[in-house]
C-alpha cells in the first residue's frame, strides 16, 4: 500500500471536506479534520493542514490537490545584528549567564567568565556544561576547579531585599538583569585588563535593543563586541562557566538560608514553595519573607490563602 503526504492551507482543507462530503466515514482519528474513503484510497485530513492519502493509488487521488514534493514554506526568524560569528565559540571570550531568576526564594546571581581559546579542551574535559544539565553537587564540584584553574570571573548578587525595593520602585526583572550583567562585565574587562576579549556573548533574556535601553536609563552604554544568543550555555564554553559558577552561588545562598531558618527552603516555584513560604509567614513574620523572597510572585498571595 502506497502512501503520499501533502501539506495543504486551511482553505484548501475546507474545499476537500465539501468534495470528499459523501465518502467521509463516521470514525477517525482524535486529530483528524475528516478520513474520506474513495475508491482508490483513504484520505485522512489533520487540523495542521497534512493530508494522508493511503491505498492503491495514492498519487491519483494527491495529485487533484497538490505535488507531494512541494516544498512546504516555513517562516525563518531573522537573527538579530547581534548575534555572535561561529568562530566566537573557539576564540578567547567572555561569557555572562544568570541564576535565581525563576526562583522565588535566594538572589539573583550573575557571572562573567573570561575563558581562552586555548583553556576550552580542559573545561569540556571537566564537565564544564550547560548548568541544568548538572546536578547540585557536580555544579559545586566544577565550580571549584574553575577556581582552582584561575580563570579570571566575577560574580554579582542581589538579594532579594534589594530586589523588592527595586521592584517596588518601577524597575522590572529584566531591567535588574541587564544592570547585573553590565557590572559584572566591566568589573571583569576592569580585571582582565590589559587584556581585550575577542568578543563577549550574554545568554539573551531579551532583545538587544531592550536591554541597550535599559542601560540607558542608568547612563550606561553597551561595551564593545557584546553579542547576544538564547541558549548560549550549549555553544559557548565562556556561557557554561559563567552559568556554573552563577548556580553554584546560587545553591550555596539556598543552604544557607535553610540553615538560617531551620528549614529546607525548597528552589523553583512549586506548590512546596508556597507551603514554605506560608511556614516562614507564620514562624518569622511577613518582613522575614521581603527578605528572602520575591515578593511579587504570585507565590506570596498563594502562601497567604494557607494562612
């Protein structure tokens, strides 16, 4: 039994489903528009716009709707002006990512890490890689090597204090990022010095142009060669290291809040954050959570129906 696959608009779908009305069968698929039956084959249409046409004669019946090999036209996303050149990946550079971002409890934590070209081979050889692909404890234990091999970083925090104030003066989290990673870049450029980067890649949380923006506001222009690119960890060893040492941070201020409190203070936004965030309500009081939490996640209105 032959088969052939078409693509077809939504139009074309409609004009189908009236010429196929009198051959089409009660029972199909749970994705399916419509299975006809004809005498040479089985039509069976997706609400996607692919169209299945199975049985003897398949390409008889596909031909009165469109050429099989036609190629189907996707949208292609422009990259931006800032994205970075391939050869950025083997070349001596910067990398910045953040942690704590999603997290209602511990700071924000920002890295930059300057890695050479020739420095690459033995940070892939010590694991050095997209941070959520680690656990905990392999972060910790990676971190402390990148230290032990003195590659030139800097890492920032903003407690979550500062953060509500910021919050509650207008600033967005974006705004707050932005500001973390063009510190810790010029803190980093400050130390490298008289050292130049062949170029510096932010793992992107917004659009170049935003983020130049936001630097604006503070009187603050973007430094030179900054590139911009999601999911920049999987390319750039620079990206993972600054990742891996901004989690670790991360991690390490999660403990010793659990230590402080007498309590596991759980990572993430989940239904147990909401719990905890309750239980510290309850023990400490609300201006202990201003402390420790970001306040304007939905979390603190869920932790309160607890109360």
């Amino acid at each position: 039994m032959g088969q052939v696959v078409l693509k077809v608009t939504k139009h074309t779908l409609n004009k189908m489903k009236n010429y196929y009305k009198e051959q089409i069968k009660p029972d199909m698929p749970p994705a399916a528009l419509f299975v006809a039956k004809t005498p040479g084959s089985t039509i069976t249409a997706y609400q996607s716009g692919k169209v299945l046409f199975q049985g003897k004669s398949p390409e008889d019946e596909a031909a009165k709707w469109g050429k099989a090999d036609q190629p189907v036209k996707t949208k292609v996303k422009k990259q931006h002006a800032y994205h970075p050149p391939e050869s950025l990946f083997t070349s001596s550079h910067i990398g910045s990512d953040e942690a704590g971002t999603g997290d209602y409890f511990g700071p924000i934590t920002v890295a930059a890490a300057y890695v050479k070209k020739d420095q690459v081979p033995l940070l892939k050889e010590l694991g050095v890689k997209d941070s959520k692909h680690l656990t905990d404890d392999k972060i910790r234990s990676i971190a402390k090597d990148i230290v032990h091999l003195e590659i030139p970083y800097t890492l920032l925090k903003l407690d979550n204090k500062k953060y509500n104030k910021l919050q509650a003066k207008g600033w967005s989290q974006g705004k707050m990022k932005t500001m973390l990673h063009h510190h810790a870049l010029e803190k980093l450029l400050e130390k490298i010095k008289p050292e130049h980067p062949d170029g510096i890649l932010v793992d992107q949380f917004s659009e170049p142009e935003v983020y130049k923006r936001h630097l604006a506001t503070e009187g603050n222009k973007l430094q030179e060669n900054v590139y911009f690119m999601t999911k920049a960890e999987s390319y750039s060893i620079a990206v993972a290291t600054g990742s891996i040492l901004a989690r670790a941070s991360f991690v390490k201020a999660i403990e010793a809040l659990s230590t402080e409190l007498g309590l596991t203070v759980p990572k993430g936004a989940s239904l147990q954050v909401d719990r905890t965030a309750a239980a510290i309500i309850k023990k400490f009081g609300r201006k202990k959570l201003e402390e420790i939490a970001k306040v304007h996640f939905a979390t603190t209105q869920k932790a309160n129906k607890y109360l």
